[in-house]
C-alpha cells in the first residue's frame, strides 16, 4: 500500500469524523457533547490516523526481527503508560480507580480480593465452593479466577491486571501480523500489526477492568494457533493440544466465543485446498474437533452453549422490546433482523450528551471502527474475486458467527460485546486497504458519505426516541 494511499484515506477519516460531529454538535446545540468528551474523539481519531500514517511507511521495509521488535514494544510503551496514567484519571473523575459507569468490574475485583485472601490464608477449599455454588455461570468465573491468581501473587492491586491487559495487547499485535502474513500476505500483515498498534479500542481496554483484553488475546491467539497446525502440517502433541486448551479458556470468559471457535475451524478443515489438507486428513481432525465439541457438550460449558442457543436464536425482536418497555419512539427500528445488516458497523459513534459517560469518552475510537468496518465488508468481496476464500474461511467463519449471534441477542448494541471483533476487523480492513483499486476506492466514496448520514441519523434517533427533538 503506497504512503499516498494510506494519508488519503486518512485525511478522509479524520475529515469525516470532524465533519460529522461539527454538524451534530450544531444541529442539537442544546445536547452537544461537553468540551472534555469533545478533546476525547478527537484526540482517538488523530492518534490512529496520524501515527498509522506516520509509522507504517517507516517499518514496512523493515525486516521482520526488527518490525516485530518495534511493533511490541511500541505497543507496550504505549498500552502501560496508559493503563497506569487511567487509575490515576478514573480516580481523579470519579473518586474510584474505576472506568466511568463501571457495574461488572467492581463485582470481578471484589470477588478476587475476597478470594485471593483465601488463597493466601490457605483455606483453598472456598475457591472451589466458590466455583460450585456460583451463580454468575461459567463464562464469568474465567477472569475471576485470573484476577484472584494476579492478586495472589502480586497483591490486590487495580494496576497489576492492567499491566497484564497491556502485555496481552502488545503481543496481540504480533499475532496478528502472524495471522494476516500467513493469510493475505506480508504487506497486509504488517498494515494490521501497525493498525492494531494504533488502534485506540485496544489502548482503552487496557485501562478498564472488565474480562475484554483477556477474551480478545485467547480468541485470537488461539485463531493463530489453528491456522498454524494446519498450514505448517507439523501434528505434533503441543501444536494439537495448544489450539485446544486455548479454545477450553475461552468458555471461562465468554461462551459464544469458544462455540464460534470451533465452528470457525471445522469450516476451515472442510474448506482447506487439499494441498493444505488431503482427504484423510480432512476426515482426523473433523472427527477429532467433534470428539472436542461433545465432550465440551458433557460438561458445565455445554448447559450454557445450550442457554445460549435458546437464549440467542429464539427471540428475534428481543431488541424492540426492550425499548418499548422503556416507552422509548423507534423501538421498531431495533428488530436484529434489520441491525444484523450493520453488524460490522454498529453501534455507531455517540456525539450527543444522552449517552453514557464511557461511551461518550470513546466516541472518536467507536468512529474508526465504523469507518475500518467498509474495508472488512469490502475484503470479503476482493477475497471471492481473488479466489482466496478458501484462505479466509478461517477468520471469516469466526468473525461472521460471532457477529451473527451478538446481532440477534441482547448484545447488538453494546459497544462491550462488539469489541471482540476488532482485531479481525482492522485484518480484513488491512487486506482491503492492499488491494484497493480504483472501482474500490469510488465505493469507498460512497461509503464515507453514506456514513456521515448515518452518524446524523444515528443521534437524532438517540434524542428523538427520548422525546428531546
């Protein structure tokens, strides 16, 4: 991708974004965002487009010791500083080292402290009374029981799992190098590491307290891993075994996760080039992948992948329904079966004042989500036309299902559930971005405008539906 490309793209970001929230902050005067959320977005938008415009020209030629090098430990530099400047600024707005409109995170902390000190007054067996007597399911005792291992070992500390969160960030970056070199090609691969550097979302969940760098990092990872047994063909017991303990962890923090993984493999097992995997091995691995999934079904995991189907699938209008309980105009528009057509763009960028405190500080970050989101709808597009869908059948299986189960759940609007997606989103948007040609980029024309109508349309339904406009 030539420098020239990539600084268009960027100048039509930023310009965008800046386009966008002038007009809004115009048009509903009375609900602008203040000044400090303000400085927020912009200062997001600036720091993924500028530095990825900057920084990126400079390492592509790089070979791939120092890239890596860099990659990481620019990552890291960045991700630490900013956990450890958050607990000072969260304390500082609101009295506690906790993000704004902070619920789930004091509950993990709690529970952990509490469970740390049992650990260390030698009275184990709370844990596991813990472990069997909790209602909280599965999913959510993964990050407990991380958060109550770092406490143990490092005292009850805030800034410790955040330390951890940023060392998990800056390496996810080099997974995805590994992921998208392998995939796409070195030039996409370098784009996505550098992309993931800057990219604010997974900067910010560093500082927050919740299970989303954790679930993210083992996802990926263990995407990584997968692709790897199967394109290096060395079926040793560690290479085997890894994919699959990965996936196993991924129950403890998010189920839909682990049931989107093993859905994403058996798709690339059936769809692999039989140079990759020949007829009889094609035949091993799927049978061994459903001896895992059945005995993933034997266990606790498997009474909640069967909550979830219930849960998920059953209730189309779940959405709609929550909003008109809540008397709110519009309800008919939340239907999951009109949202599911933006899954890789929703939920769009807040800029007015009727929104949550975090939501309103990462507005900018949910921005370049939604203008990266053209680029991982057109990489789909390019991969069939390209005949490399059998390469991507992979990260496409597991970045479609997963989207597809959160759009028809409770979950289509939560900017929490969605930030799963990302890494494997900015991948694709990075294989776009190295394969645009000229009938891409009159599309992605189209799209920008498209967008800036849709964030207008967007906050004028959050006031509308509240009776304000």
């Amino acid at each position: 991708m030539s420098q020239r490309l990539l600084r268009h793209i960027s100048i039509f970001g930023i310009g965008i974004y800046m386009l966008a929230l002038i007009v809004v902050s115009v048009a509903f005067r009375h609900y602008a965002l203040q000044p400090k959320w303000m400085l927020w977005g912009i200062g997001e938008v600036l720091f993924f487009f500028v530095l990825t415009d900057v920084f990126y020209p400079r390492w592509k030629n790089d070979d791939p010791k120092h890239f890596c090098r860099k990659v990481f430990w620019t990552a890291l530099a960045i991700r630490a500083v900013y956990a450890f400047a958050m607990c000072y600024y969260y304390y500082y707005q609101t009295s506690l080292p906790f993000e704004y409109n902070a619920a789930d995170s004091f509950g993990y902390h709690k529970m952990g402290v509490i469970l740390s000190r049992s650990v260390r007054q030698g009275e184990i067996a709370y844990v596991f009374q813990y472990l069997h007597a909790s209602t909280m399911g599965f999913s959510d005792q993964g990050y407990t029981l991380w958060l109550t291992l770092i406490y143990t070992i490092f005292g009850p500390n805030v800034l410790t799992p955040r330390l951890f969160k940023a060392l998990m960030s800056a390496y996810l970056c080099l997974v995805m190098y590994k992921l998208g070199t392998r995939t796409f090609g070195e030039r996409t691969g370098r784009l996505a590491a550098v992309m993931c550097v800057f990219m604010p979302l997974l900067v910010q969940i560093c500082g927050l307290h919740t299970k989303e760098m954790e679930l993210i990092f083992l996802s990926l990872l263990a995407l990584e891993r997968m692709d790897y047994l199967i394109r290096s063909k060395k079926y040793t017991v560690w290479n085997i075994l890894c994919p699959i303990l990965l996936t196993g962890l991924t129950f403890g923090f998010r189920t839909i996760i682990g049931m989107c993984l093993i859905f994403a493999f058996l798709v690339f097992i059936i769809l692999s080039p039989n140079d990759l995997t020949n007829k009889k091995s094609k035949i091993i691995t799927l049978a061994a992948t459903v001896a895992v999934f059945f005995v993933f079904l034997l266990t606790p995991i498997g009474k909640e992948m069967r909550i979830v189907y219930w849960l998920k699938f059953t209730d189309l209008n779940y959405q709609a329904m929550k909003y008109e309980a809540n008397g709110m105009r519009h309800s008919q528009l939340a239907n999951s079966a009109l949202l599911a057509s933006g899954a890789f763009v929703l939920p769009l960028a807040p800029m007015v004042e009727e929104a949550p405190d975090h939501n309103k500080m990462i507005h900018g970050s949910t921005f370049v989500k939604n203008f990266l989101a053209f680029f991982a709808m057109l990489s789909i597009l390019i991969a069939i036309s390209q005949k490399k869908w059998r390469d991507f059948s992979l990260i496409g299986a597991y970045e479609l299902s997963y989207l597809a189960i959160i759009m028809f759940s409770f979950a289509a609007n939560s900017e929490r559930y969605h930030e799963a997606a990302i890494p494997l989103i900015v991948l694709m948007a990075a294989y776009a971005m190295t394969h645009l040609s000229r009938k891409n980029l009159k599309l992605f024309y189209v799209y920008c405008g498209i967008l800036f109508v849709a964030l207008l349309t967007w906050n004028w339904l959050k006031l509308s539906a509240r009776g304000l406009v």
